[in-house]
C-alpha cells in the first residue's frame, strides 16, 4: 500500500490567499494621449494600454501611476460579478512614487465585492510571493510565484522590494500577496535583459500615499534633504582629513546641495552627516533596517512625509558636532524633468 502523499507546509494558506484575492483584482482599459514638448499646440494619437488594479478599503482601486498617466480614458472590468465595464476617474496620481487611487461611483461595481487587506510589516527574505494581474499573452487573470530577493532603495531613496517572480507588461498595478493573503506590494516594473528581476512597491509606501487620497494636494512628492549624492568615507586617509575621531567608524559626506532644496543655509557642502532622527549612519552609507540587513540610509528620510515632516541631522563640521533641523520637501529641479509632476507642455 502506497503511503498517502504529504501536503506542503504553506499549500492550504496560500490557496486560500491567492483564491480570495483574485476576486479583488480588476482590469483596467486605459485610452491616453501623451503630450507633446515640441509641438504643445498639437497633440499626439490617442494609445491604448491595459493595466491591473485591486480593490482597496471598499471604495478605492489602487494601481501604478503610469498606467493612467495622461489618460482620457478608464474603464474597469472586475473579475467577479458581470463582465461589464464602468468607468473611473483618477482621484489621486503620485508620479514620484508610481501609485495612483481610482475612483468607481457607480455602485453596481462595488456589489458583492471584497477588499484586500494590506500587511503591515514587510516580508522576510526568501518569503513566497504571489503576484496577481492581467500580464500580456491573455486575456484571462494570472498568477506567479516566487520568493523575495532583496530589500533595498531606488534611485529616489524610496523603499523597493525585488522578487523573482514574473512582471510583465499588464502586470502593473496588480496585487503581490504574502503566503496568508495580504498584500505586501504592487506590481511595479522588471528589470530588462535580466531574468526574473522584479521590483514591487511595498505596502509601508502605498499606506503612506492612501492616507493622503482623502486630502487632495496633501501629497507633494518623495521627501528628500535636497543634498545629492554622497561620499562614503571607507578610506582611512579621507577620515583622518575630515577630523573623524578614531572610535567613530561611520559618516557620509556631503559633496553636493541643491540650490532649491530644503537643506540650503542648513547643511554645507564637506559637511559629515554622523545620523539622522538619532540612527548613526555607516562608513558604507547605510543604516540597519533589521536583524542582519542594512539599507541605504536614505530610506530614514523618503519614510517621511513631504511638507509636514522634519528630521534631526547630526553633522561634523570643521572637526565641531552640528544639529540642524531640515524640514523635508520633494526635490526642486532648476530644469523640471518629470512629465506631469514638475514638467508640462506650455498649452497642455
């Protein structure tokens, strides 16, 4: 008699997981038409793209902001209930940090339907993870498995997670559920020429931007001390011309602050920044995040809120300890670089 075949620790939960969450995922059918910066009299043809969404606190879809950037046109089809089409409208856009809230008023849409909750912690390192959308070569939803990679910043100092599971265009915007079925990210981006690289944006970023939907305008953007990059003080030499003490082996230094940034009058270029909010900053650039992980030390300033939050910046300044103040704000470009958010056509 052959012995029953044994359960996989994890099946039964993830099941339940991934079977509630596919009916709180939508697809979205966007119309755009993007701006023109050469010609701001004319217009560009009208493009067609489709994208994820999930259902959040009964009233919100939540997805990637550039699968409705520009748009003219959304329309929302759920996966549960008739396969009809409602119309929504963009109630917030967050471009720095890729987020975007809709809005259905239609109640038809929201009948028997159930919302995702959202962890509040991050997943582990090797965690399973189930990504849920609407991938290109289908139509049907889909789901993929994979573990998470890495914890660590993009280029904004905004907190990132990598997972190997696949992201591919249509994915956007969708829900990334842990083994118990909460959400631990949104569907972001991949890397390209690279093999199952895919990053998510956590869900310590998305409540952040929720709780600035229901006051429109209260999101500014990705806080930030305005002061560029750094230089990581590992050399001995370096530190000794800087006047570091010998039993202090941490410190960044400031090689660059924007003329339109927070920090202006408050930090100076050849600064040392020893810690921020009290957490010592490393030779490496990097502050603990928990147990044996580090991460950029950024990621202290962009888990803040931009126009209401300040930190306290503990310098090294010609060999005497400085305290400043910065109250944070998004990065000001002298040239504005991001469509939509700092940049637009003059007629637009």
């Amino acid at each position: 008699r052959r012995p029953p075949k044994r359960a996989r620790t994890g099946d039964s939960s993830d099941a339940r997981g991934v079977s509630a969450g596919t009916g709180s995922v939508c697809k979205l059918f966007v119309k755009r038409v993007w701006a023109n910066f050469a010609d701001p009299w004319r217009k560009h043809s009208q493009g067609s793209a489709t994208g994820t969404g999930f259902l959040v606190q009964g009233r919100w879809i939540v997805t990637n902001a550039h699968v409705v950037h520009r748009a003219v046109s959304i329309l929302v089809r759920a996966t549960t209930g008739p396969p009809i089409k409602y119309v929504a409208r963009v109630l917030s856009l967050g471009l720095p940090c890729d987020l975007a809230v809709l809005e259905v008023t239609d109640p038809r849409f929201w009948q028997g339907k159930e919302s995702l909750e959202l962890s509040s912690t991050l997943p582990r390192l090797d965690d399973n993870v189930t990504c849920i959308g609407f991938p290109m070569g289908g139509d049907n939803i889909c789901v993929t498995r994979g573990v998470v990679s890495r914890i660590d910043v993009n280029m904004d100092g905004l907190l990132r997670i990598q997972i190997d599971a696949a992201i591919n265009p249509g994915n956007s915007g969708g829900p990334v559920l842990g083994a118990h079925g909460l959400v631990v990210g949104v569907a972001a981006s991949h890397l390209k020429n690279a093999s199952n690289i895919g990053y998510i944006i956590p869900t310590v970023v998305l409540e952040q931007f929720l709780a600035c939907a229901d006051r429109p305008g209260s999101y500014l953007g990705v806080a930030s001390l305005g002061i560029g990059r750094v230089q990581t003080l590992e050399s001995p030499a370096l530190r000794k011309g800087l006047q570091l003490q010998e039993d202090f082996i941490g410190g960044v230094r400031i090689t660059t602050v924007w003329p339109l940034g927070p920090a202006v009058g408050l930090l100076h270029t050849g600064d040392v920044i020893l810690s921020i909010s009290g957490v010592e900053i490393g030779q490496d650039g990097t502050v603990p995040l928990r147990d044996n992980e580090r991460i950029h030390f950024l990621h202290l300033v962009t888990r803040q809120l931009a126009g209401s939050d300040v930190v306290s910046v503990r310098l090294l300044r010609a060999g005497a300890e400085v305290e400043a103040q910065v109250a944070l704000r998004p990065d000001r470009w002298l040239v504005p670089c991001i469509d939509g958010y700092d940049a637009a056509p003059e007629y637009a």
